[in-house]
C-alpha cells in the first residue's frame, strides 16, 4: 500500500509539472500572438500615413507645377 501511495504521488506531482508548464507555454504563445497583432496594426497604420502624405506632396507639387512658369513638356 505505501508503495502505491508513492507512485500515487509522485503521478500527481508529474501532472501538476505538465500541467503548469503547459500553462506557461500557452501564455508564452498567447503574449507572442498579441505582440504580432499590434506589430501589424502598426504596420497598417504606417502604410496608411506614407499613402496620405504622399498623396498630399502629389498635390503640393501639381500646385507647384501649375502656379510656376515653368511646363512640363
């Protein structure tokens, strides 16, 4: 009976082992899919602001172009 008991808890002890570190690996996994959302809202955002200013220096240089004496041929 105390040899069973033993192995009992040594069962017990190696569960609650795995059990933690598949909690761990899981919040591990879980941080790392967070951080690669946001990395890609960032990226999205970035892209979003280059097209916008980039659409607004088109404009610039149109205005330019068209208020200065100068024609493109």
């Amino acid at each position: 009976m105390n040899f069973t008991s033993t192995l009992l808890k040594i069962d017990l002890a190696v569960l609650s082992c795995v059990l933690g570190l598949m909690a761990l690996i899981y919040n591990s996994l879980k941080a790392v899919q967070k951080e690669a959302i946001l990395s890609a809202q960032g990226q999205v955002r970035l892209e979003k602001t280059l097209e916008f200013y980039g659409k607004r220096l088109d404009n610039v240089e149109s205005w330019i172009s068209g208020n200065s004496g100068f024609k493109e041929r």
